[in-house]
C-alpha cells in the first residue's frame, strides 16, 4: 500500500513537470514568433500612408539591370537634416523593419561607406569614380540622376521609392513612392515596412535552363550553354555584379564611358588597351574561336562553321603548343561540327574572360553573342580593334 501511494505521487509530480515544460516552451515559441513579427499599424495609419503614394511610369533605359522588387530606396531632392539624422541613428532597427516583409531597405551614404567601391567601379565601369560625390551628398547627386533617367519630375520632398510588381502597360514599368512623413519618423518606417510586402525580386540566372525537347544542334544550345561559367569566376561575378538600384548608383557615380580599343599583338595577346591595358587570358583554342569570329564582323551562322574549318585550323596552329598534328585536326573538327556542343563550351569560355575583369553590360560588344538561328559575331566596332 505504501509503494502504491508512492508511486502515485511520483507520476503526479512526473506529470504536472512535464505540463510546466511543455507551456513553458509553447510561450517561448510564442515570443519567438511574436518578436519575428512586424508591428501592425492601425487601419488609419495605412490608409493615412496609401492616400499620398505617388506613381511614376517609365521605361527603363538600356544598359540597366532589372530592378528586383524587394528593393527599397530612400531619395531627396536636398539634403534634409532631420530625416538622415533619424535614418543614420536607427538604421538598422529599419531595416529589420523591411527584413521581416522580405525587402531590403537602401540607404546610400551607409552603402557608400560600407563597400570597396573601387573594386565595384572598376568591375562595373573600368574606370574611376566621380570624386566630388561622397557620402554626405550622394543622394540628393543619385535623385537628380534617377529622374533624368526616368523621364519624371523630380519631386520636392524626400521620398521612398520601389518598384511596382504590375507594369502599367506592356513595356512600361511603374515606380511606386511615398513621402517621408517628417514629423513622425518611426511610424512612417514602420508603416511603409509592413505595406512593403514583395515577392523577392527578379536575378539573372547564370545558367538559364534548356528545353526538354530542345535540338541537340549546337544553335540550339547557344544562349545557355555560352552563359556557363567556371565556379571561380562565377563567385566573381555575383560578388561583383550589381543589380537594380545599386546598379543605377554605380552608374551615376561614373564618368562617361567609352568602348576601349581592343589590341591584338602579333603573338595574338589580347589587351583592352583603355581599361588599364587589361589583358584578357584564354586558353589556345577559345582564344582561335575568338580570332576567328573577330576576323569575320559580318558574323557566322553554326551550321556554316564547317565552311570555317581550314581558316580556324590555320589561326589553331599558329597559337597551339600542342605537337601532335592529329590532336589539334580532332579539336577543330570538334568546334566546327555543328551537331557537337564544343563551339558552344569555347564561346563560354570566352564571355567568362571578358566578364571576369568588367561587367558584362560592358564587356557584351568583345565575346560572341546572337539569337538562336541568325548569325553569331562579336559585335564591337571594327574602328576600335586594332592588329599589330
């Protein structure tokens, strides 16, 4: 009787632990969710917020990166004290704010700061920056510098900007802003945050994913398979690589640009002579393929690549170490088959030597490039191309 009595007390005590333990875990559940959820705002400070959104229609110029969703942008005509001060002392719990709607909050004297910009305008313009813009003045430089490029008209008061996920017709995106609300700081942020709800935004995807049924002609394969990069340059490129707002912002801190000339010495090294005399590498047969295809400015069709076999073997020849006379026939006859991928891999591997020192907006006139079934070439002025 007395090990019965026991034993009930024990599974009591054993039971009630565990109820205490499973609550107690259940509400830190609870104030971990709670934490990771933004503040609500009241239906009127919502409506109060979405009564001043300002719309601008535009079509996006050429040689700019799309512009994902999720991106945020604070501008202003002038420098305004007040809000940047407010903005620099609670930069971060702002975009925590933004963070938890799966958007990025771009305030650009903190990206200006915080990056080797150097190595990004170097990579992304080959040259260096505008050195009368710095941190203090690059947003109101950048904000007169969008509106130029939109076509808009610059509005008087500071505002946060995004893009629109519905384009206002066909080709014409729209831009959606607000206007910082001065007087109270922390609950514009905190609004615009949680009306800020995007689906993350569109990338370039490196390796763009074949047809299942596509042709296993070398035409067929070109805008993917010429796109493929090693891992290390690929690393390169995405660290490199700047895209939508960030992109607009390297482009306004760049002087203008102009294509460099493109030399080929008489041992065929090749030097972008204008962007610090860069030397692009290739191996010996993409570097014939590049030769090739620059030799020809009219351009050349795949299937017609067998009718190119004797003048790449001879450029092949003239550039190869190789000793057996039989390896460097198999090589061409490889690249001029326009049922094999080979002069799909070679065309690769030439895009990843421009693209490994420049961006590839600015390298695109250099490597070999065209649409599916119309003629490849490298598009750059024969004017800038200069043989030795």
């Amino acid at each position: 009787m007395y090990m019965l009595v026991w034993s009930v007390v024990l599974f009591v005590v054993i039971g009630i632990a565990s109820l205490m333990f499973v609550n107690k875990k259940r509400h830190q559940r609870k104030e971990i969710c709670n934490s990771s959820m933004p503040e609500v705002p009241s239906k009127e400070k919502i409506d109060q917020l979405l009564s001043t959104q300002i719309s601008y229609e535009f079509e996006l110029p050429d040689g700019f990166s799309e512009i994902p969703y999720h991106q945020v942008l604070y501008l202003e005509k002038e420098y305004d004290s007040t809000i940047n001060v407010y903005i620099q002392a609670n930069l971060n719990a702002i975009q925590q704010k933004y963070g938890m709607r799966s958007c990025t909050f771009i305030y650009l004297p903190n990206w200006l700061n915080n990056i080797d910009l150097s190595e990004l305008v170097s990579y992304n313009a080959a040259q260096d920056l505008n050195n009368s813009v710095e941190a203090s003045n690059i947003t109101p430089y950048f904000t007169e510098q969008f509106f130029n490029w939109i076509g808009c008209q610059r509005p008087d008061e500071p505002i946060v900007i995004s893009i629109s996920r519905h384009p206002a017709n066909g080709r014409i995106r729209r831009f959606v802003a607000f206007p910082v609300d001065r007087a109270n700081l922390e609950s514009f942020f905190s609004t615009h945050a949680y009306i800020s709800v995007y689906p993350h935004g569109p990338y370039y995807q490196l390796i763009p994913q074949q047809p299942e049924n596509a042709s296993l002609e070398a035409d067929e394969y070109f805008i993917s398979e010429a796109e493929r990069l090693v891992d290390e340059i690929r690393e390169r490129v995405n660290r490199l690589r700047v895209i939508g707002f960030y992109d607009m912002a390297i482009k306004a801190l760049q002087l203008p640009i102009s294509p460099s000339r493109l030399l080929i010495t008489k041992e065929f090294r090749v030097f972008l002579t204008d962007y610090n005399n860069t030397e692009i590498t290739m191996t010996p047969l993409p570097k014939a393929v590049f030769i090739l295809f620059l030799k020809h400015p009219e351009g050349i069709l795949f299937k017609d690549l067998p009718n190119y076999r004797m003048e790449l073997l001879d450029i092949y020849k003239q550039l190869s170490d190789r000793e057996n006379p039989q390896s460097i026939t198999l090589s061409v006859d490889y690249v001029t088959d326009p049922y094999r991928n080979s002069i799909n891999e070679k065309c690769s591997r030439i895009r990843e030597a421009f693209i490994s020192h420049f961006n590839e907006e600015l390298m695109k006139p250099y490597f070999v490039t065209g649409e599916r079934g119309q003629v490849k070439k490298i598009t750059i002025d024969r004017d800038y191309v200069i043989w030795e």
